[in-house]
C-alpha cells in the first residue's frame, strides 16, 4: 500500500481536485484506492456525495475509538463510492474540533498510522486530502504519507504558501526517522497571462529538484466534473485537464519505481 498526502496551506490551489483525478486515474489503470478526507470541510466527501455536516463518525471516529481500533472497526467506517476502486474515508464537520479535544493527548499523531496499517492489504493507494491547516489532522497525514504531494497555484501569492508548507514539512521530517520526499505541482497554469508564467518560473528557479515538469492547465471542466461528482479522468478523459493529470501519474510511478529500485 503506498500513502499520498496532498497538502498545501493554502485553499483554492487544486488539492482536492488533485486527489479526486488521481484516483480515478488510478482506479481506472485497476488499482483499488482509498480517498481519506482529512478536511473538515469535507470537499472531497461532497465531491462524492456526501455531506460532511450530517456524517456521523467518519474519520472522527479514529481519534475517538484509537484505544480500540481493528481491521472490522476500520473498514467500518469506509464507503463505498459509485465508481469501482475507488472507496471514501468520509469526513465529518465535527474534525474541525480535533484539535480542542485531543491536543494535549499524547500518541495522537500516529492515529492515521495505525488505521491505515490495519487495513493495507485492502488498498494499493491511500490518497489523503489535506486541511489547509496545521494541526493534528495534518500532522497525521505527513506522518504516515510515503510522498507528499504539493500542488501550488501559479501565481506570485501562492508561492508564499508553498514557502509555508515546505518549513512545515522540515519540522515534521525531524520527528520522522525517514526523509520525506514532496513533489511540487503547478496547478491553474494559464500560460496567456503572465503571473502564470512568472510563478511557473519562480517555481522552476527555486524547487528545480523536487518540481513536477508538467503543468495543470486552467480547465473549465474540472468544475463541471465536480458538479457531477465524477473525476474528471472518468468523465472526459480527453480533456486537457485530464491529459495533465495523467502525465502527472505516470511521472509519480516511474519516480516511485526508481526509488523502490534503488532502495
Ligand atoms: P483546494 O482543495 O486546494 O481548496 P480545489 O481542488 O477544491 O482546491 O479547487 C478549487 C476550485 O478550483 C474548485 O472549484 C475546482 O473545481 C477548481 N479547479 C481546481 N483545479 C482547476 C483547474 N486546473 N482548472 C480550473 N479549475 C480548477
Ligand atoms: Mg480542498
């Protein structure tokens, strides 16, 4: 089982997007992929088809019953999603109050951790969308993640966010014993205007390392597949949108070969 977080601080910047059309790819090449919710706005439950205000439990109820967690108890709160390999750890309003209940509990950035061990002969891929805070859920999700993933607008402002992240990334990686490896995604590229290319050459001047060489192109339809809830992958796999996307996964699995081949 392998483990995506996609996380940026910021909002609006395609992590949910990202999420969502990586696992229909992902799904549709036959890998069985779980999406974890880790926003208590819970876009991507509503993206599926579920409303995170009257969910009961969901990913909630990790914190609370981590004492007593099992592989039943696990796959008990997961749904099934309309799409084959594609199942929903289902976010609820009530993981915006995480932090207040379980902050000063010891061993609580490990919960994701222990879940998802659980239940890792179920799923090839844990795509786990991150809050644009910094806090428990987060903390979780860089914990357990094999690669993150950070997909950043291209425009001047967005650049300060991804600044943000990648300091948040260095504190975490000293509690891990491991390095964590992030790839950087230019995301809303419109490449008539020239905040877009001014960030796309920012982006390649200061992260030429761990930068994706592609980029995701502005693309109405992402919108359109949102309102459907449908990946766009699925709904129009020939969309430019979709094509990005798909040359983005393919990049991520032959870096994830390589990585397995030299290690
Ligand atoms: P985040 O999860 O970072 O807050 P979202 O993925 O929800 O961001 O995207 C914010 C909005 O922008 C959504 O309405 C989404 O449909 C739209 N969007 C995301 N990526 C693109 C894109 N490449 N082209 C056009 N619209 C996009
Ligand atoms: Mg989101």
């Amino acid at each position: 089982m392998k483990i995506w977080a996609i996380a940026n601080q910021k909002g609006g910047v395609g992590k949910t997007t990202t999420a969502v059309t990586l696992a229909g790819l992902l799904a549709q090449a036959g890998y069985r992929t779980l999406l974890m919710d880790a926003d208590p706005h819970g876009s991507m439950s509503v993206y599926l088809g579920h409303d995170p205000d009257v969910m009961q439990g969901g990913l909630y109820q990790l914190f609370h019953e981590i004492d007593n967690l099992s592989t039943a108890s696990v796959r008990d709160i997961l749904l099934h999603s309309e799409y084959e390999n594609i199942d929903l750890m289902p976010a609820s309003s009530s993981m915006a109050a995480l932090d207040r209940q379980m902050g000063t509990r010891g061993g609580m950035g490990l919960v994701f951790s222990k879940a998802l061990q659980l239940i890792k002969e179920d799923y090839d891929f844990v795509l786990i969308d991150c809050p644009p805070l910094l806090g428990i859920l987060m903390v979780n999700a860089l914990a357990v993640c094999d690669e993150l993933l950070v997909p950043v607008q291209t425009e001047f402002l967005a650049l300060k966010g991804l600044e943000r992240i990648v300091h948040t990334l260095n504190m975490i990686m000293q509690s891990r014993n491991e390095v964590l490896h992030y790839t950087v995604i230019p995301t809303l590229y419109d490449r008539r205007t020239r905040a877009s290319r001014g960030a796309l050459e920012a982006l390649q001047e200061q992260y030429p390392e761990t930068l994706w060489p592609g980029v995701i192109p502005v693309d109405t339809q992402f919108r359109e597949a949102s309102r459907v809830g449908a990946p766009l992958s699925m709904m129009s796999p020939q969309t430019r949108g979709a094509q990005a996307y798909s040359n983005l996964l393919e990049y991520l699995l032959s870096a994830d070969q390589q990585a397995a081949a030299n290690s």
